[in-house]
C-alpha cells in the first residue's frame, strides 16, 4: 500500500503486505485444462518458484453462468497431476466484499447505456474504437435520476464505471517490454437485467476483480497467456489509484492449434484428461516442458533448470 492511501485495519480489501511475494496461476473454472492452460501455468509456477516467491491459485470463479465448482475441482487435480504445488487457493465467488469495498474508495459513476447507445456513440467522428465514449459520465443528478427509472421500469439495472482520470497507462512486460495501452472509463460493475443477475451477488468486472485479488494475495508477477496484455494497461492503473503496487507482468505466447489460431477445445484431444486416455502424465509433462526448451522430467526439475521464456507460440498438433 502507498503511504498516501493505508488500508482501513481488518478491511477485506487490504493487501497482505506481510506476505512473501507470490506468482499466481488464475483459471476461469468453465472447462478442463488444454494444452495451452497447462503451460501457461508451468512457466507461472517456474517463474514463480525459481525466483523464491510463493506460487498461488485463484479460481476465477465470478462469472456464475459459465463456471462451476466441479469444473474448477477437476482443474486443480489437473494442475496436481502435473506435479504442480500452490501454497494457497482464493476464490472469487467468496470475494464480493473485497470488491465493494474497493468500488467504495474509487472514482466512479453509474452507466445507462445500452450495447446498442454505445455502438452507436462508438461510430462518431474521432471515437477510438471499443473505448467508451462518456456518454454518462457528466449526466445531473436530475438526469441520472430519470435514467435509473426508466431502467428499474424495464427490470434492469445500470452498469458501474471507473471515472478515470488518465487516457493510458505503461506497463513493464518481461516478453513485450515497455507497453502502452489506452485506459477509459472501463466497466466496474456490469448492470442488466434483474432477473439474469447471478444471485451470489453483483456481477463484478474481471479487470476489478483481478486488481484487488492480486493484491490480496500479494502477487507481484503475473504470468498469463499474451491475449491479456492488453487488459494489462487497464488493470496496472486500477493498482495504481488503489494504492497498490504494480506487479511485473509476463504475458506468454500462446499455444496453437495447425490452423495458426489460438487452441481451444474443439481442436481434439487437447485437454489433459482426453490425453491421459492414450498418454502417462510424465508424456505430456515431457511435451510441454520440451515445448519451454526444457527436457525437465518432473516439475521441480523444471523449476532447477528453468532458463529463458519462449518467445514464439508453439503449435500443438497432437502428442
Ligand atoms: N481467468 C483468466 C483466464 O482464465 C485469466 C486471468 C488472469 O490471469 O489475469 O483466461
């Protein structure tokens, strides 16, 4: 924490700043581990590891409507049978009030608009394309209240944005280096309708959500595939205006499939279950260190030996 904003004492929210440092592995429990998860997460645990941090998972579990906790069991025994070893699992689905704590002490406004308004804003001269305009952001009072009824009078509730107060925001990667990318007034809160909201509690944004736990759990390095790098801008300025520290990030090529388009699961036997079907763990072990240049047999093995990161994708055709 920054000596300018201390965490209120016993708050949900704080960071655990006695903690050792920690690298971090953070599936969204909505299906097995493929090929590419799997390596994603072993260069997270070696990075981690050989650098003395603790290794931490995050079942990133908030998105009720496609995640489910049979899934995120099954990706922990995945990540187990790879010999993996963590010193602690946080889920998100247990996290609400961390994140309404940290909407609390941010700069932010309600949102009204529909996909529909923002699309249409977005086709004005001189809109960056996918940013949000601003259209809700200097409404009065008066006119937020008469937007929030004629919401409530359709089922629906408004969306929460950070007022943010910067265009972009440079982040350090180990891989791409110095990267810059374009912050707006980005989704805290999604809103929608009353009726579809997951009942656990409000539908908190992954940007927010990664931020606070995180810190939480005193991640300082975050290794994750290369498609979140640009999310990366966003989530290091949310750090910055909680007054947490910014962690170094390590966005890893991905992993994939003969087409050159990143793997998924309709390319085949792909996740580590369909492989144990024809394979040993130890084969696929073998593989994916093989494909980190690394002829480690076993996981610490893989942490003794661990050199440089890969700089290209791998394709994946099968074992
Ligand atoms: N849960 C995200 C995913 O599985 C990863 C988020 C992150 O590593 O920051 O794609």
């Amino acid at each position: 924490m920054s000596a300018s904003q201390p965490a209120p004492a016993n708050s949900a929210d704080a960071a655990l700043a006695d903690t050792a440092p920690a690298g971090r592995y953070a599936p969204s429990p909505s299906g097995d581990l493929h090929v590419g998860n799997l390596r994603t997460a072993l260069v997270a645990w070696a990075c981690a590891r050989s650098s003395g941090r603790r290794f931490v998972l995050r079942v990133e579990d908030i998105d009720t409507q496609r995640s489910s906790a049979e899934s995120a069991e099954r990706q922990l025994e995945d990540l187990a049978a790879l010999g993996l070893e963590w010193d602690e699992v946080l889920y998100q689905s247990q996290r609400h009030e961390a994140y309404a704590q940290a909407l609390g002490r941010l700069p932010h406004y309600e949102c009204y608009c529909s996909r529909r308004d923002i699309q249409e804003a977005a086709r004005a001269p001189h809109a960056i394309p996918g940013q949000y305009p601003g259209t809700c952001r200097e409404l009065s009072a008066a006119a937020r209240e008469a937007k929030r009824a004629e919401l409530a009078q359709a089922g629906r509730v408004p969306a929460i944005r950070l007022r943010a107060q910067a265009r972009e925001f440079s982040v350090r990667d180990r891989l791409a280096g110095e990267y810059t990318g374009e912050v707006d007034d980005f989704i805290l809160r999604r809103g929608g309708n009353v009726a579809q909201l997951p009942e656990a509690g409000p539908d908190w944004a992954y940007n927010l959500a990664v931020v606070v736990d995180d810190a939480f759990q005193g991640v300082d390095q975050v290794v994750r595939g290369d498609d979140l790098l640009s999310s990366a801008p966003r989530q290091a300025f949310l750090a910055s205006v909680l007054g947490y520290p910014v962690p170094e990030y390590v966005h890893v090529p991905l992993v994939l499939n003969a087409a050159g388009v990143r793997l998924s699961k309709r390319d085949g036997a792909v996740t580590l279950r369909q492989l144990r079907q024809t394979h040993s763990v130890a084969e696929v072990f073998a593989y994916l260190a093989a494909s980190l240049g690394s002829q480690a047999r076993e996981a610490q093995e893989l942490v003794e030996t661990w050199g440089a990161i890969p700089r290209e994708p791998v394709v994946f055709g099968g074992l």
